[in-house]
C-alpha cells in the first residue's frame, strides 16, 4: 500500500512539472515579440509622429492640452498592444513637411499622420495597408460661386507644403487644359488663414482633412479625385516592426476595431466617397 501511494504521488508530481513546465512555455510562446517590436516594449515608450492641426485625425485641443482623433486613439491602441499600456506613448508634432526626415534621423518610431501611400514614397519608407482612404477636395468661400473645376481655372490654390496635392491638380487640371497657381504654406491653419484673408482663393488637401476648417463662410465642393490611403510609415530597415503593425491593422479591419475608432471620432461616413483615380 505504501508502495502504491508513493508511485502515486511521484506520478502525481512528475505531472504536475509537465504541466507547469508547458504553461510557462505557452506563455512565452505568446509574448515572444519580433526582436524590433521588443526593443520598443523593452523601452518603455513608444515615440509616434502624429499630426496636430487635423480634427477628428491627429488634434492638439488648445483648451485641454490634449491629443485627440482617430489616429491619436489607434496609436494609443498599438501602445498598449506593445507595452501594455496606452499612455506608453511620447507623440511628436509633424507635418508634410517634417514627419520624413523625423523618420529618417531616428526621433521617432513610426509615423501615424495622414500619411499617404504612393508607389515613390514605398521607396524610401515601408507603409502598412491602408486604415483610411479619402480623396482631394477644395475649399472655398461661398460667396465666390465656385462650383467645379474648371470655374478654379486660374485661380490661387493654397497647398501644404511637399504634399503630393499640387502635382495631382495639375495633372487633373491638364486633362481639360485648366492651369493654375500655387501658394505652398507649412501647416493647416495657415492655409485657413490665407483663404479668410483673400491671400488664396481655395484651400486644398484631402476632403476629410478640409472638414475641419469649414465654418459659415466656407464650403467644401462636391467634386474630388485621387484616392488618398493612408498608412502607418516606419523605416525601410524595420522590416519586424512593419510587419507586425500591418497584422495589427488587418486584425483590427477584421474585427471592427477600425470602424468603431472612425464612429467614435465622427469619421463613419468620411473617406466612402467614389472616386476616379494619390495628395497629403
């Protein structure tokens, strides 16, 4: 009997290991991070470039001090899936101009900007699938009575600058031999500015980015081209890092993760627009 219950309990106990030692080993299993991906866990904080000046996107609200939009809330949303922690994050201001060099030197891990992809930039920066697509539009005061655009032809339109947004309007315009002129300006609200002062005639970015700026005196046209999708940038070199961001973003389309990030930043029916033919 004594025999017995000491085999009993050894087996008992040699179980017990097994198992343990296969539940620590699941448990790896499931943390184990591409070794890019870690280095940023290891750190602690993730450092995103993000835009500033772009309601219901990437806004610094002045009353609050605070980042709000749909991309603020999917950086938060990769932070905590790395670091376990939303507020793992240091966000740094970009814009057209800045968010690519800041990439280049090192500032910053990854971009999340309204950042669009095209096939030059993929040379020079991986993209993730796309998270939100949309298309140029142009805003205008209503008291111009612009309506399409040909009735911009010759016009002063306010661009940002080293956005893709003037070449793909002389490429549109040239279709119907329509020309333009140009005033390239550093950020949103400048643009804005320049429009309430008569120092351009129309504002032009992406459509979504333009509802932001419209008040009772301004109107965006109901016309558009150029599918702008956008997508998260991180350098060419990390390969690790893209890949998981890109299975990140097909899990959350899949899962609705996405489309609830839109609802809740007033985007659900923004960037559905049908368009015919790439701006910010």
């Amino acid at each position: 009997m004594k025999k017995t219950f000491k085999y009993l309990l050894s087996g008992l106990l040699m179980l017990s290991t097994l198992v343990t030692a296969s539940n620590v080993s699941m448990v790896s299993a499931e943390e184990e991070l591409p070794a890019q991906v870690q280095v940023l866990k290891d750190r602690g904080v993730l450092r995103i470039g993000i835009k500033e000046d772009v309601p219901h996107f990437g806004f610094l609200n002045p009353d609050t001090n605070v980042h709000e939009g749909f991309e603020i809330d999917l950086a938060r949303l990769i932070a905590e899936e790395i670091t376990g922690s939303a507020d793992n994050i240091e966000f740094t201001g970009v814009t057209a101009k800045t968010r690519g060099l800041l990439l280049d030197n090192g500032e910053i891990d990854m971009v999340i900007a309204t950042f669009t992809i095209t096939e030059e930039r993929k040379l020079t920066y991986n993209f993730t699938d796309a998270y939100f697509t949309d298309e140029v539009g142009f805003l205008v005061k209503k008291e111009a009575g612009y309506t399409d655009l040909a009735s911009l032809d010759g016009t002063t339109i306010g661009v940002a600058q080293t956005a893709t947004t003037r070449q793909l309007i002389e490429e549109e315009g040239a279709k119907d031999g329509l020309t333009f002129n140009f005033s390239e300006l550093a950020t949103y609200p400048e643009l804005k500015t320049a429009l309430t002062s008569n120092r351009i005639n129309v504002f032009s970015v992406d459509k979504s980015i333009l509802a932001g700026y419209v008040d009772e005196d301004t109107e965006i046209l109901d016309i558009g081209f150029a599918p702008q999708e956008y997508g998260i940038a991180t350098a060419l070199s990390n390969d690790e890092l893209h890949n998981y961001l890109n299975d990140l973003i097909k899990q959350w389309y899949e899962d609705g993760t996405i489309e609830k990030l839109l609802v809740d930043n007033g985007l659900a029916d923004a960037g559905d627009e049908e368009t015919e033919d790439e701006s910010e």
